[in-house]
C-alpha cells in the first residue's frame, strides 16, 4: 500500500510539472471542490480492480441474501416515485437473450430521469447528454444479485463549478439515485 502512495504522489508531481503547458493548470482552477478526493478514489478503486475501468467509475452494491428480484426494482421505482425522477425504460436484457435461446443470469437495466434537471446539465455541457438518462444495472453473479448505477460523484465533484441552482437539481438526483442503490438492495419500499 505504501508503494502504491509513493506512485501516485511521483505520478501527480509528474502531472502537475507538466500541466502549465497544455492549460491544465487553468481547467484544474474550475474543478469542484472535493474534485481530487474523487480522483483519488477513482484511481484506488481502479487499481484494486487491476484496470477495470467499470469497476472504478460505478457505485456497486450487493443486494442481500433473500430480496427477491421483483423486490428490488419495486424498491428502486418506489423511490423514483418519491422523488418524482421519471422512469424512462426498463430492459430485461436477460429476458432477450433467454428469448433468443441464450442462457443467461439476470440483466437488467433501469433508466430514469429528470428532465429538467438533464436539460439544465446539457446546457451546462452537451457532452453530458451521453450519460443520460440515469441507469441502475441489475446483475445476477455467482453470490447473488448486484446493483450498479454510475458513480455520480464524478459529475458533482469532478468536473467543472457548476452554477448553484444546477448544483442543487444534480444533487438532488445524485442523492435520489444513491437512495435507490441503498433500497434497492433491501428490497425495502
């Protein structure tokens, strides 16, 4: 573990001697606070995983032993119902593949939305458009069920200051969307 501290104190000094060049220095003035945090555990989850982008950019979650399937999306769309975000698609992927006569575990993948708050983020950067709508993965593994959703904080904290009132909306479905993580893998609606 320390010689993994020593690599990313050698790589971000390296970084940081080379960022007045390219404008970086400027970009990294318009991060949000808490940006390197986030960063920073990013980069930790990715390196416990040997590389595994997908494992470092997403929150997982094990549903636990006994909550049926059944009950964890009617967890994850009951909070959605409360929170008033839009559910805006739901693919049983696995119910496809099984359809085309392929074996496979439970897939499936939740989306939902809030639309005022996804067109106030595409004004803000129409890049974000590409992580719309917001997606919770259902994935049946050889100890049971997982959820995974996009590790949110990337948007909050990562990129660049937000104005307030956008700041607000994205938490608010940052935190509607950590909470059905949270009740999903209960079962508890």
């Amino acid at each position: 573990m320390k010689l993994i501290t020593i690599f990313k104190t050698a790589a971000l000094g390296v970084a940081l001697s080379t960022l007045t060049a390219c404008g970086s220095i400027h970009a990294a003035g318009n991060l949000e606070d808490g940006a390197w945090q986030t960063f920073n555990e990013m980069w930790d989850r990715w390196v416990d995983s040997e590389g595994d982008i997908g494992a470092a950019v997403v929150w997982e979650r094990k549903v636990e032993d006994g909550v049926e399937l059944e009950d964890v999306i009617d967890a994850i769309k009951a909070v959605g119902i409360e929170a008033n975000i839009k559910s805006v698609g739901d693919l049983p992927l696995s119910e496809e593949l099984k359809a085309r006569g392929i074996k496979s575990d439970v897939i499936n993948v939740m989306s939902f939305c809030n639309p005022e708050t996804a067109r106030k983020m595409v004004d803000f950067s129409p890049a974000m458009g590409a992580m719309l709508p917001c997606r919770i993965t259902i994935v049946g593994e050889p100890d049971g069920l997982h959820l995974y959703t996009m590790n949110m904080d990337m948007m909050v904290e990562m990129g660049k200051k937000m104005p307030p009132e956008l700041k607000k909306a994205t938490l608010a479905v940052r935190n509607t969307i950590w909470n059905m993580m949270e009740k999903g893998s209960k079962g508890e609606y």
